[in-house]
C-alpha cells in the first residue's frame, strides 16, 4: 500500500484543511484525478493523483481541519481486493496491515514494520532527533523542503552557508534547482549550522531528506562531527537506516526492509529468489527507480515485501551480488552489443529537473490525451500595419516594443472569452470551464522548456501583454521564476516563427486542452480586390486540442475567432489605450472670468476675457478593458440623508453632475469624428474627473469640465492632426448645447487658448469664428474675484435665455444694449493697446456692468451679485459680472491703492460670506495674434 500524506500546495504552506473529498473508498484512481479540495494559506487548491490504484482508507474526512504537511491522510492500494484489510487502519498502527489468509502468499510470514511518521518537507521542515543508542545535544534537523507544488527532489547546486556559521530568519541556506526553477531556500529558524548532509552538487535529493543539523549553542558543533543521514534519520546506521531515509516521504512506499534483512540473515550473499518468468513486477515506486538507475530488470524476481513486493532493499541486493538480467533480458544481450558496437561517442549531459519533468509530462500527454490538430492561415497585413504605427508612438513615449507574439496572445485571449469552452480542462468526472483567461507562453531555457502565464491576457492592452512576456520570460532563462508565476495556465501558446517555422503541431501541456502552435510570416501572392494580383504576408497557425474537452466544430469556431481578430485588428479591439499612451492621459483646463463686454450668451457682440489659473476641471483617461464613465465622489453625490437632503442639493446644485458632461462630450467626439472621415482605434478606458470651480458662480466650470474630456480624447486616440485648436470651441459648445445649455463661444475660446484674449463676433467667418486677439497680461491691472458662498441655485445661462430669443428675434431695444456693452470691450481693447492702458479699465467696467443691469434687470443679475459690486465700489474699486451671476470681477481705481483698501474689501466680504481671491491669469496654450491686421 502508499500511505498518501498532506501535500504542500503552496511553497509557503504548512498545514493545510481538507474541505471536501472528491473520492470515496473503493475508487479507482488515476494519475490526474482530484482526490479532494485542499484550503491552503494562500487558496483553494485541487490535490491531484500522481499514482494509480484503488483508495483504500480516508483518514481525515471532509473538513478536517489544520493538518500538517506529511501527515497521512489516506491509503491507496494496488488491488482492489487489499482494500478490506485497512478498515480499521489509523496512524501509529502497523503500516502494513495483515492480509486477509486467503490472499497471503504461501510461506511468507513476515512481521509488520512500524509506522514511521511522515515528515513535513517544507520551508522549515524539521525532525526531532529520536533515539538512536547514542547521546546528541539539542538539536533541529532540517529537511529538503517542497519549493513548488509538484516538487519530489531537488539538486543542491551551491550552499550559502557552511558549518560554524549563524543562521537567522531570511538567510538563504542555499540555492536548489527544483522541478521548474533554480530557487533559494530561506532559513525560518535561528542557531548555528553544526553539520551540512549534503555537499554542493548533490542530485536527487528527495523532499523530506535530511540536509542541516541546526544547534542553538556553538559550543555543541563538535558533538556532531560524525553525525550521518542514518542518525538524523532516527536509526543505528547501516542499509535499514539508509533505507528509511530514502524512503521518508509522506507518499512514499511503506517497506519492512529491517525486518526482511532479520528474517533473512544470508540474503545478501545470494540473488534473491526468482518468480515465475512473465509474471507481473510488483514492487515500490523507489524499488523500481533504483533498478532504473542501475540497469537490472525486475522481472522474475522474488521481493521480500509483503505479497511478494519488491522493495528498494531487495534491489540494492540484487545489485551487490550481481544478479538480475540487464534491462530488455537476456534475449536481447544480442542486439544490445550490436547496438554497443556502433554507438558513437560523445558527452553525457545530466539531465536538468525541468527537462526530467518536462519529458515526464509530455510523455504522459502524448500517452493519455487524445490530440488532433486544425489548421488556419491568417492573413497579418493590416497587423503589420497597426504593429508599426504602436510601435512609433510606443518609441516615443518609453522606448517599448510590440510583437507579433503579443498580437497573437491578445487574440487568442479574447477568442477564448468568446469560446469558453475551449479555455477548460478534463477531469474524471466533469469538464473544469476556467473563469480567468491565463495565458502560458512557451519559452526556452537553457535547463529546458519554462511557460511562464501572462495572467488575464483578455483585459490587458498590447503594451501590457508584451511588458509581461518580456519580464517573464528574462526571469525564466535566469531560473528566477516563482511558483505562482507558472502555475496555473488555462491556455498556451508556443511560437517558433522568429526561427524561421512555417508549420509545426505541439503537444498539448497538461491539465489544459489545448495548445497553439505560431509559425513564421511569410510572403505569398494572392488576388486582389481589383481582381489582380498582389503579395500578402501569412502565418500558419495549428491548435492542438484535447478532443475529450474540444470537439472538432468548436476548435474550428475558436480558430475562425482567432484568425478574425488577427486579421482585423482593429474590429477586434486589439489595441487598447495603454498601447498607445503606456501612462494615463490626463488635461486640466482652467475657468474664465469675464472683464468687459458680454461673456455669458453666445450672439454677436465684443468680449475680453481671462482664463483663471485659481480655478480648474480636470479629467484623466486610464487604461481599462471597458469603457467606464466614473463619477466624482465629491461632485456626483448618490447617498443621502434623507429626501430633505437629496432635495436641499438638487435645489442648490442642480440634478446633473459632471457624468453627464463627460458622456455628452464622448458622444459628440465620436459624431464629430464619423462626419469629419477621422478613423479611430478602437482603445478602452476609464473616465475620471475633478474640480474646484465653484458651482453657480458663471465662471464656466461646465465647458472646462467638457474641453478638458475633449483633450483627453484627442490625446489618447492620436488624433491630433485631425481636430485642431480652433475646432474646439465649436465642439464644446455642441456638447453643451445638445445638454440645453444656454452658451456661447466666447467662454470656450478664452478656456481653449488661454491668457487674456480680446473676441469680436460682429463679423463671423463662414465656419461660425469671430475674430481672436491676443491681449499680454503684464498690461492688465491687479485683478480680483468676489464669488457668492450660497449661490442662487439658477443654472449658468439660464438667466439670460429670455434676452437671447429676443435678439434673435430682432428686439431694437435689445440690440441696442448688446451695442452699448460690446462697445466697452471695444474700446478696452484699445485702451490696452495704447498709451491708456489698465488706468481705463475701470471705467470701462463700470459702464460695461450698468449696460448689462440696465439691458437684463436686477432680478435677473441677482440682489447677492449686485450686494457684490456695491461692496467693491465702497472700497474705490469698480466691478463687472465675470459671467452670468454669483461672480463680479474687480479691479480697483488706483493701481497702487488697492494695498490701502483691500484689507476693509476682505472683511465686508467675510462679513456678507462672500470669498475675495486674488485673479491669477493662466499661461496662452495655443498663439493668437496680436494685431487687428492679422486676425484669427
């Protein structure tokens, strides 16, 4: 029987809970099958079998709870008809409990050998010393630890410490080549090494076997200076301590070797007895590798194990006495010297842990799963394309790279969420379909084949897919891969185009169903559309499927899938922003103010206007597999108190937030775009944005919010050339206005271009533009803003959408006050040109704000915003509405006398909760001219 012991899932785990057995006693089992689910530290896992036989006994049921590594769980047996004898086995009882009389092989009589407890081979595995006849000071013995979850030995390539030295928790022991990686071994434990059991180099070294003898005094160093593997191991030295070192792994086989050697004191002096020629080979996995080694055959040997078991003891007696035909028999001795004679010579290159598990693997898959192989040719032109273009931009923001490898996983990753079907794995008794798409990459190594996994390749860009493959695969060649990095896969890919392959079919990597095969590119001649001839570029591409999991239609589907998104990049939504820009996108466009004319409606008049650097909306595009419109926790409030609440801020700030905006200004990006004929890639991401613009104070905090969305979409699809500057004040202001906002260019031209610009709109170009001047800011006079605490709760432009119809309409009297306000913008632009310069300017506001009272009225202007101006003028200062209302713009008669009356402004505004702020003008984005001459 094979006593099964607690595995170690994790490289950290050592105890783990049994959740729910997915066997019973009497099954059959199969290398592949689950035996139950195991929580670990990290997850829940599945145990799969390794061995085949029937399982004989649970010892911990479902639900058991912080069972140590090593710990027996379960027995499995050979024949079905042993299972009876374990009924009634636990731990601590005899390990090989007595057949049934009926079953025991005649004359063979033998006492059971003791159970020996299961070691715990895993970071930190000790042993306590056990008595052995001899005397040793306190001391740990550590074993070879588990250092991935399908590790059973390990080499010591080279050790970190040596015998004398202190040790403390982080120290590397050593550095072990396991079954997938060269990894280092980490100390858990403090003291001083008193005696290493193995030297550099050693191979084969079993998880679970001794390794480091570990004191806590230095003074107890010498007490081991002859210490062995037999001592740590528990016994009296000699073959049957040997052989229970060998022999200590939890699953490994249970062998009365000890007792055999007793029973049989002259065993060792002949071969050991001979059964009937043909029969089958019973003997222990470890019995069975050491005849491997040493070129004996097995067959027609008697073993002294229980039913005639052949056991590593038996073996290694075989050996010592020269009995046992060389493997193939001696019918073949013949064919094996011919084949001796012309065997070549040359170097034997030991095989590495990855290529021994490799091998091991492969083989399995090729024995077990039934492979068959579909075919596609996929035209890569357009690929090509896309390829040159990413990497252009890709070289000119980090220096990255995409290849054709990174096309082909992105593909296959969104054909596999399509097909889920295909991204699963067979199992006993149900096919697993994966929820996570995990890509394995085959990559070569020089100890052997590695498939590090790109994890959740459907939701990653191209850029990020190659960074992965790239990192990846440099920790593979240098052996630095950890378990977690290739482990796990649902899915893989093997691509030898960059030898030059045309056409190649690999072998399925077990336990997933399929694996795709990626030739080279190559030239081709084909017809055109125009019914000539043309050279096109192809790649050969060949899925190997698990036909137990994949039937032959739905591979073909898979593959058509594939091959469409490879061939249509673009439909296939290959390309993603972070592709195109690897780092966020982020624009902050400031508010604007509003000095002289009309900088709130949109119809035909003269304004000068600022941006305002205190003020600003900012928006940030960031890479994500979907298109996400995010709102701002601050600005996008969804909980409340109450309906009171709810209603007190609907009534202040309106029911719309900035999520509106930002969909409306996508929207209307994407129209602009269809009739303007500007192609754009199909990239994903998420929309963020935030504010500190004042609600209701008319300093356009929508159309910043709005331009920066914009910016943010021009940046992030590339498509600069195609929308200019001065497209966007137009297309802002139709995003607002599909919204019903009542607006005008002026507010956005000021917001596009920054700085201080003077506009004209008497005369408008056939595409809608008035006429843009720009105004240097040193000539302008200390600015200030008063902003209402409580706004009124009107939405910006509402206020004036009366006075605007009546314009329209050709009302005399409204016309006549736009003529009055325009012409103080008029003449401050000439004021600043000229020798006047600021000193005009608050006169000029003056009249500019009481044309605009007298033309609107103070229920429309608003009694706060007019308390306002009344408290700017107390103080020799003269103000303007900055837009629409809850703001007035300032400043004061005296240039140098604001210093005197600023302090008694400041207070009267605290006094009326009013916020004074000293205007800081933003920086001019884009140029404009200076001169009537050259206008814009």
């Amino acid at each position: 029987h094979t006593e099964l012991a607690m595995p170690a899932l994790s490289p950290t785990m050592n105890q783990g809970n049994i959740l729910e057995w997915q066997k019973k006693v009497g099954d059959t089992i199969a290398p592949g099958d689950i035996y139950c689910e195991v929580e670990t530290d990290k997850a829940s896992m599945e145990w799969e079998a390794q061995e085949e036989g029937f399982l004989a006994r649970i010892v911990a049921g479902n639900n058991t709870k912080d069972v140590p590594v090593g710990q027996v769980v379960a027995i499995i047996v050979e024949n079905e008809e042993d299972i009876p004898a374990f009924k009634d086995w636990a731990p601590g009882a005899s390990s090989e409990p007595a057949p049934a009389p009926a079953k025991e092989a005649p004359g063979h009589k033998e006492a059971a050998a003791p159970a020996k407890p299961a070691p715990k081979p895993k970071k930190g595995g000790k042993k306590a010393a056990k008595p052995t006849g001899r005397s040793w000071p306190p001391h740990e013995i550590l074993t070879m630890p588990a250092l991935s979850p399908t590790m059973s030995q390990g080499n010591i390539l080279e050790w970190k410490k040596k015998a004398g030295e202190t040790v403390a928790p982080g120290d590397v022991w050593a550095e072990v080549e396991t079954d997938k990686a060269s990894m280092e071994w980490e100390a858990q434990e403090e003291g001083v090494v008193a005696k290493l059991l193995c030297a550099d180099g050693a191979s084969g070294v079993a998880v679970g076997h001794p390794l480091v003898v570990l004191v806590e005094e230095g003074a107890d160093i010498t007490a081991f200076a002859d210490f062995t593997d037999a001592d740590a191991q528990g016994g009296a030295g000699g073959a049957a301590g040997e052989g229970e070192a060998e022999e200590a792994e939890g699953a490994k086989e249970v062998k009365p070797a000890k007792e055999a050697k007793e029973a049989k004191p002259a065993a060792s002096a002949k071969p050991a007895k001979s059964a009937a020629p043909g029969a089958r080979v019973v003997a222990s996995p470890y019995a069975k590798k050491l005849a491997e080694e040493a070129g004996v055959s097995l067959q027609g040997v008697a073993g002294s194990g229980e039913g005639g078991r052949i056991t590593a003891a038996d073996v290694r007696e075989l050996v010592e006495s020269g009995g046992g035909k060389p493997v193939g028999g001696a019918g073949d001795a013949g064919a094996q010297a011919a084949a001796a004679s012309w065997e070549g010579e040359g170097d034997d290159v030991a095989h590495s842990q990855i290529r021994r598990i490799t091998a091991q693997r492969l083989l399995e898959s090729k024995q077990t799963v039934p492979h068959y192989y579909l075919s596609v040719s996929v035209r890569v032109d357009e690929l090509a394309a896309l390829r040159a273009r990413l990497n252009a931009d890709l070289a000119k923001a980090d220096g990255g790279k995409l290849s054709v490898n990174d096309f082909v996983v992105k593909a296959s990753a969104l054909a596999l969420r399509r097909f889920p079907a295909v991204n699963a794995s067979w199992h006993a008794d149900y096919i697993r379909q994966y929820h996570d798409v995990d890509i394995s990459i085959a990559v070569q190594t020089p100890a052997g084949l590695m498939v590090p996994i790109v994890r959740d390749a459907d939701a990653k860009g191209l850029a990020a897919i190659a960074a992965d493959v790239r990192r990846l695969a440099g920790k593979a060649k240098e052996g630095k891969l950890r378990p977690e990095e290739f482990t796990g896969g649902t899915f893989t890919i093997s691509n030898l185009g960059m030898y030059g392959v045309s056409q190649f079919s690999a072998i399925i990597n077990p336990p997933q169903a399929c694996i795709l095969a990626v030739g080279a590119a190559e030239p081709r001649v084909v017809r055109g559309a125009a019914g000539g001839f043309e050279e096109a570029q192809f790649l050969q591409a060949t899925l190997s499927c698990d036909h137990r999991v994949v039937d032959g239609a739905l591979g073909a589907q898979w593959l058509q899938a594939f091959k469409g998104y490879l061939e249509n990049p673009a439909s296939g939504c290959m390309a993603g922003l972070a592709d195109l820009h690897p780092a966020p996108v982020t624009h902050r466009v400031h508010a604007r103010a509003g000095l002289l004319g009309n900088p709130s409606d949109g119809f035909q008049g003269a304004v000068i206007a600022v941006s305002v650097a205190n003020f600003w909306a900012e928006v940030t595009a960031s890479p994500s597999s979907r298109i996400d419109i995010l709102p701002s926790p601050d600005h996008d409030p969804t909980s409340f108190g109450s309906v009171a609440q709810l209603s007190h801020h609907a009534a202040g700030y309106g029911c719309n937030g900035g999520v509106w905006l930002l969909m409306a200004a996508c929207h209307q990006f994407q129209q602009h775009c269809d009739a303007a004929g500007i192609p754009l890639p199909p990239i994903t991401f998420a929309l963020s944005y935030t504010t500190n613009i004042p609600r209701q104070a008319g300093l356009s905090g929508s159309s910043a919010l709005v331009l920066a969305t914009l910016r943010c979409l021009i940046e992030a699809h590339s498509v600069e050339d195609g929308i200019s500057a001065f497209d966007l004040p137009s297309l802002a202001l139709a995003v607002e206005t599909s919204l019903g906002i009542a607006a005008g260019l002026q507010d956005r031209v000021v917001q596009t271009f920054g700085g201080c610009v003077y506009m004209d709109f008497s005369e408008l170009s056939s595409s809608g533009q008035g006429v843009y001047l720009a105004i240097d800011p040193a000539r302008l006079p200390p600015l200030f803003l008063i902003i209402d605490n409580h706004p009124t709760g009107k939405t910006s432009g509402q206020v004036h959408a009366l006075i605007k119809e009546r314009w329209l309409a050709g009302d005399r009297a409204v016309r006549a006050g736009m003529d009055a306000v325009a012409e103080c913008a008029q003449e401050g632009w000439g004021a600043l040109r000229g020798r006047i310069g600021a000193a005009a300017l608050p006169d000029l506001m003056h009249r500019s704000f009481e044309a605009r009272r007298r033309l609107y009225g103070d229920e429309a202007i608003g009694r706060r915003t007019l308390a306002m101006v009344k408290l700017a003028r107390s103080c020799r200062a003269e103000a303007s509405l900055a837009g629409s209302g809850g703001c007035v713009a300032l400043c004061f008669r005296e240039e140098s006398g604001y210093i005197e009356h600023l302090p008694a402004l400041q207070a009267a505004c605290e006094a009326a909760d009013f916020s004074l702020v000293r205007l800081r003008i933003g920086d001019a984005l884009h140029a404009l001219p200076a001169h009537a001459r050259d206008p814009c």
